[in-house]
C-alpha cells in the first residue's frame, strides 16, 4: 500500500520544480511565467504572487481551460508548501500542458525570502452572496464583480429601453448609473417601462427610477440627472466620468447628440431602438469600429421617422432590446466576449427573428472619419415635433 509521502514523493519525481529564488528569477523576466495559485480563497485573501491568477485545486480540472486556454504557456503553480501544487502540475502535464512546474516551498517559502506579494481586494460575505452566480463564472469571479463594482454606466433615458437596462445592470452589481431624464411617469409608459409602478404616476423618471434601482441593489449609486439632454449640457455630464453610455433615447435628434459626444469624448456606446415589432442593437466603440453616422449619416425626415408614441411598440420587445444592451455593457465593463462593434443586430419579435449585417467605419464619416467635419454639436430640433423622449 502506497503512503501519501511515498506518493508525493513519486509524483514529485515526474514534474519539474522551481524554489523561490528561481521563481522570482522567472517573475522578473522579460517573459515571465504565469503562476497560478491553488490555495483556497481564505489563503490568498491573505496575499499572493504579483500577477498570479487563482484557481482553487478542487476547481483546476473544470477551470484551468478556460483560464489558460494555450497549453505551451509555461506556468507555475503554487500553495502554501509545494505539496498541492506539485499534484497540480501533475493534473496539468496528464491534460496536456508542456510547460509545467510547481513551486517548491510554495507561497510560504516565498514569503520567508522577502519577496513581494499582493493583497487582493475582496468581496466581503454579504456581496459574495448576492453575486455568488457571477462568482461561479470562469470569465466573471471575484475580479469580474470587483470590476462590475467599480464601473460607471451612464444610461440616456429611464423609459422603455432605459428600464430593463437599469434594472439588469443594477442587479449584475454595476456600482454608479447616471440616469438622464426630464420626463414624469405617465399612464401610458406602465405597458413596457417596467422600472416604473402606478405609485410613481406624475413623479420624474429619474427618481423613480432611483429608488426601485436603490431598493434592487443598494451597493448601486445612482446619480439622476433631472434635466433634457442638450448640446448645452452633455459635456458637463460626461464629465462626471462614465466609462460608458447606453443610449435608451427613441428619437433621432438624442440620438445624433449622443453618437457625437460619445466619439469626441472617446466613450464606447451602446445602441438600442425600438419599433412596434422591430428593434436594433449595436456598440459604437470610438476608434475602433463604426460610430451611429457611419450607419446612418443624416437624420431622416420628421415624417419617415415616426416615434413609439406615434407608431406603438409591443411591450416585451423593449425588455428584449433592453436586456440586449445591459449584456453589451456587461462584456463591455468586464472586458469579456465578442462585443457588437461592427455588427448591427437585428430582432424581429413578430417572428421571432435575429439577423445581423455588418457595419464599417466609413472613413469619410463627418464625426469619426479621416477628416471630420463635425466638430461640434448640432441640435436637430426640426427633426423631432415636441421635447425627446424615450422609448
């Protein structure tokens, strides 16, 4: 019968091992290694290698893949002694990673030397239940929701589109929105704007809002911005410092305004329209893809144009164009998955329909081309009868 020493000792003699000295060695090289640490979370809460990726020894067979997806990257893993991370990199040469070695001597060792390490910022147990389902998610956990809590989403209106985005984004842990919206709940809305009730007839969108927000999630600031959107104001908004907008608006003149601040302040922007059965989604990323110009250039005239309070909307499609967006902000903030940027989906809900067609930045575009025309903000007032709404 084989001892646990006896079989340590084995499995140490089939992988390849690093003390601490050389694995600081290997950290400081112009290509360094990624160590990943097997410890449990309670160990490297107390501190880990700088730039070490955890992955718990009970979960590096289901996650390993999708943390190192390349198995000739040259690794180091770790623990506390050596012993897990030496049947660790056992696990990974039978997977099939080349490069593999275990720290001999583990964290403690390297602690004993004086060599740097981290201490991780940490969820504490209230967010770590609330957010327990991201946390299970290879491409999310704790670093995902820290990122979420430290994201700032500026959303363009608090009606039909502004709703289901809201309420997703402060679900998934999003820590400040801004919320801009001059509008008051009416009667009408309640068919699709669902962040709104009965009870907040006659009050401001953007405090209504607030407070279903703030009574979802409480780790969510929300900043509400009581006013119209304007060429006069936007500037002074997007100076609170969002790292990016989600465009709720159903008129073309917001519409124009928003695109424009967005390229000029360098702002990724996450697009939604809506109509009657139909709607649209998109990511105008500035300097990386296309911008709302490129797809559209000048606006069209006030009678091709018609807004939902003038043409209807089936109620579910903005929650499904809503919820769309939220997930492009999400990719967008964790800086995960394959964002629309480029591409223009479109939802067909009468027939339950997605297509999507490829969109290019035009180098001629007036607002993000080669040689810009458009430099600064102009007001399409003639293209929209009576104030913007939303959705």
């Amino acid at each position: 019968m084989t001892t646990y020493r006896e079989l340590l000792q084995q499995v140490k003699s089939e992988i390849d091992e690093v003390d601490a000295t050389e694995g600081r060695a290997l950290l400081e090289s112009d290509r360094p290694p990624l160590f990943v640490d097997v410890r449990e979370r309670d160990e490297w809460v107390e501190g880990f290698i700088p730039g070490a990726v955890h992955v718990p020894r009970g979960n590096l067979e289901s996650r390993i893949e999708t943390t190192v997806p390349d198995r000739e990257r040259e690794i180091v893993l770790y623990c506390a002694g050596g012993s897990r991370s030496a049947f660790a990199a056992k696990t990974l040469q039978d997977l099939g990673y080349e490069k593999i070695s275990s720290l001999a001597g583990g964290f403690t060792d390297w602690k004993r030397n004086g060599f740097p390490i981290d201490l991780p910022r940490a969820l504490d147990e209230d967010k770590r239940r609330r957010y327990s389902r991201h946390l299970l998610i290879p491409e999310v956990g704790e670093a995902g929701q820290l990122k979420l809590l430290d994201s700032r989403i500026l959303l363009i209106g608090a009606g039909g589109l502004g709703s289901p985005a809201s309420l997703y984004l402060a679900a998934a842990g999003v820590g400040k929105l801004g919320i801009v919206d001059d509008d008051r709940v009416d009667d009408s809305n309640l068919q699709r704007q669902i962040v709104h009730s009965t009870q907040e007839l006659g009050e401001l969108k953007a405090e209504s809002a607030k407070r279903t927000i703030e009574a979802l999630n409480p780790d969510v600031e929300v900043v509400p911005y009581f006013e119209r959107l304007s060429s006069e104001n936007i500037d002074r908004i997007l100076a609170d410092g969002w790292d990016l907008i989600v465009d709720g608006t159903d008129n073309f003149p917001t519409r124009y305004l928003v695109n424009d601040a967005a390229v000029f302040h360098g702002i990724p922007l996450v697009y939604g329209s809506i109509y009657r059965f139909e709607g649209q989604v998109s990511v105008f990323k500035p300097h990386e893809g296309p911008c709302y110009r490129c797809l559209f250039p000048e606006p069209p005239p006030a009678e091709m144009a018609p807004s939902c309070a003038e043409g209807g909307v089936l109620g579910v499609l903005p929650g499904i164009i809503g919820s769309l967006q939220a997930n492009e902000a999400l990719k967008l903030a964790l800086g995960i998955g394959e964002s629309l940027v480029g591409r223009l989906l479109l939802v067909d809900a009468l027939t339950t329909e997605f297509d999507e067609v490829s969109i290019r930045r035009n180098p001629n575009c007036p607002v993000c081309g080669e040689n810009p025309t458009i430099t600064e903000y102009i007001d399409y007032v003639e293209f929209c009868q009576g104030r913007p709404t939303h959705a």
